[in-house]
C-alpha cells in the first residue's frame, strides 16, 4: 500500500474517529490536574490560563480537552502516601476545593456532575462533566464520618489504596499486610454502596479487587488499570477479576502510563524513578524541574516508547475477557511523566478511537467505551445506593479498633 493511501486511510479513521466522539464524547476516568496545579502554582487560576494552550508545562487545558473530544472527566482529588491522618485528609479538601475553584472559573465550559443525569445534561450543553475522585483511602484517615463528608462535597469515587497499604487494605505496590480487605475495609466498601459512591480497585492488591468484589452491593471502578496478562504489572487487573466484571456490572478503564502497558518500560521506569529519588525528587514529580531531570535520564538512557497500539492491545484483550460493557478509558493525564507516542495529551484519545476503528471495532462497541459505559455504571451505583437506603441500612458508626481490634 502506498505512503497516500496509508495516509488517506489514516486520515478517514480519524474523521470517523472524531464523529465518534461528538455523539459519544470520552468520560474519563483519572486525571491529575488539581494536584499538578498544586504543585505548579499553588492552585492560582489566574496564575495558569487553562483556557489556554498549556502544552510547555501540563498535559491538559480546555482547549486540548474540547479537541480530545472529552466529554465527562473525573477529576482525581489525589494525596500522596506520605501525607497521613489529618494532613491527609485536609489535602484531600484542598484539592476538592481546587476542582469547584476550576468549574466556577469556567461555567461556560465545565459543569459539576454529580449523577449520571448530569453527565447527561452537560452533554447536551456542550460542556465538560466535572466529577471528583478520591485517589487513595488514606485521604478518610480511617473515619467512615469523613468519607461522608467527602462524598457531601462531591466525590463519586475512592480509590481504596494508593501505592501504600491502609490499614484497612492492600495495595498492588506494598507488601500484603491484611491478605486484602480488613473487616474494616469491608465495612468502607459496604458504607460506599450505600452513598452511591463508586469503589474504585485502581492500585489495589489483587486479593483486596477480589474482596471488595466479593462484598460489593454496586458496581466496582477501575479508574485507571490495565490488563495484567498482557503487561504484568501488579498495577494492573488479573483474567479472573476482569472475568467477574460481567457479573459485578463494574468497568476497567485501561490507562495510558507506559510502565502499566508496556512490559519493556517497567524495569526502564525503575532506574528512572530511582534517579529522581537520587536528585532529591519525588518520583512521581511533574513539575518543570522534576521533568528536566527526567528528560536528562531520558537522554542518557533512552526509554522504551509504548504507542497508541500498545493501549489498544490491553482494550482488546480486557474486551475480550470482561466484555465490551465493562471497559473504559482512564488516561492518568498530569500524573505521569510519559506516555504514549500519539497520547501526548488529553487531545489525543482520536488517535486511539481510530486504531480501534482499523482493528475493527464498531461504532456501537466504541461509543460504550467511550461513553455510556461509565454513565451506567454511576447511575447503578446511585439505583444501588437508593436500595439499599430504602432496605433500612443506616449510616455505618463502625471504627477500625472495633472492628480490626
């Protein structure tokens, strides 16, 4: 095939890929722009324009979003590990603060979604469905009062764990400690089926995935995990927990990060994250000097490139295994250093709706992954909640010393 025709081919699977998405616009599952505006400017809007081009220093604006063909974002209200207890959960606050701060600024553009009616409604409006997700259960400092109060302010999802155990469940990247879920953790899983809020199993260990699935009422979240069998990173879902997502009405939105996706890039991420670490840097660093010590890594070293096939490969594979209604996207923009070549930025996902689109997949199939897959599985999680409010359940007092001892 000649380089016109290939071009000419390419050309019309991104149109058709484009057409896709201003019926069924991407609802994303994890992005770290609050904690990048955090880090960058001190959350000062007037600081940083994002209703301009901020391709020199982030990885989404409003404008890249519209050209992505975004429609819905949930917004991850992420602390590190290292913050525990109240400075915790005061972050967490901040970073809620920061999103309403963001959809305040731009009423034209972004609107706060709170239920799938919502997501709904800014579609038909034209603008971006803002929705907060908790990055990790050490943000409710053990306090199911607190988790709560989060989701009063509008969460709508918590990661259980980040990189770190809790002490009431394991993470992928930490040395098992409760074998999964605690009773405790049983009982923050139970109390978020009853508020309606979406359990996310994004960085948890696979023990504490089948745990939750085991005593989940609603449908599971994950934000932003890939396929296990195809990278085998613990970071990402095993075949059997991808194979009770059909039962369990929950979605896996693969992500984009290289060392998630690409099995020559883990080891390659290792060394770099332990060169930030030697350079005084947080390994998990985005800001512009954290980045040029990344870029002079890079350049000494060069990285493993993973690419938009690369992600489609863990699409295919999760599809096949979960189903296509089960399945989602979650890029993990502003939280990664790299990514993968042709999803630079939030203006990319054309690129990937196109090479689905070459590997055959329909429009019908495509519009749920990109859209009303995650629209669902809110709203069964709202209809869940209701249930089981109007079955008597009460909110839960329980403590981790009662129940963990």
């Amino acid at each position: 095939m000649t380089s016109e025709l290939l071009d000419s081919t390419s050309a019309a699977l991104l149109e058709r890929a484009r057409a896709v998405l201003r019926t069924a616009p991407v609802v994303d599952g994890h992005n770290d722009l609050p904690w990048a505006m955090r880090e960058q400017v001190g959350y000062d809007l007037d600081a940083l324009d994002l209703a301009a081009d901020q391709s020199a220093r982030l990885h989404t604006d409003l404008v890249r979003l519209t050209a992505g063909g975004v429609g819905a974002q949930f917004w991850s209200v992420y602390v590190p590990s290292r913050l525990a207890g109240d400075h915790a959960v005061s972050a967490t606050l901040e970073q809620i603060d920061f999103v309403h701060a963001l959809v305040d600024r731009f009423p034209d553009r972004l609107r706060l979604a709170l239920t799938a009616d919502d997501l709904e409604t800014a579609r038909s409006e034209g603008r971006i469905a803002s929705l907060i997700g908790a990055e990790g259960g050490h943000s409710i400092d053990c306090s199911l009062a607190t988790l709560r109060a989060l989701y009063a302010l509008g969460v709508r999802y918590m990661t259980l764990t980040h990189n770190d155990n809790t002490p009431w469940a394991d993470s992928a990247t930490d040395e098992p400690a409760a074998g999964g879920l605690t009773a405790f953790g049983e009982e923050v899983v139970r109390e978020m089926n009853r508020l309606g809020m979406l359990v996310d199993l994004s960085h948890v260990s696979a023990d504490t995935m089948r745990d939750a699935l085991r005593v989940s009422e609603a449908p599971v979240l994950f934000s932003h995990s890939s396929s296990r069998a195809v990278c085998a990173h613990p970071r990402n879902v095993p075949d059997d927990v991808l194979a009770r997502l059909a039962d369990n009405g929950g979605v896996a939105m693969a992500t984009f990060v290289p060392k998630f996706i690409l099995p020559a890039a883990i080891e390659w991420t290792a060394a770099a994250d332990e060169n930030m670490r030697a350079h005084g840097f947080d390994h998990l660093d985005t800001t512009p000097a954290g980045m040029a010590c990344q870029r002079a890594f890079e350049e000494a070293h060069p990285r493993p490139v993973a690419t938009v096939t690369t992600v489609a490969d863990h699409l295919d594979h999760m599809r096949e295994v979960a189903g296509v209604d089960h399945i989602g996207i979650g890029g993990d923009y502003d939280g990664t250093a790299f990514l993968p070549d042709g999803l630079d930025d939030v203006a990319g996902y054309p690129n990937l709706i196109a090479e689905l689109l070459r590997r055959g997949w329909s429009e019908a199939d495509l519009s749920k992954l990109t859209w009303h897959n995650a629209v669902r599985v809110l709203r069964d999680a709202e209809t869940a909640a209701t249930r089981l409010r109007a079955a008597g359940r009460t909110p839960s007092l329980a403590t981790l010393p009662r129940l963990d001892g």
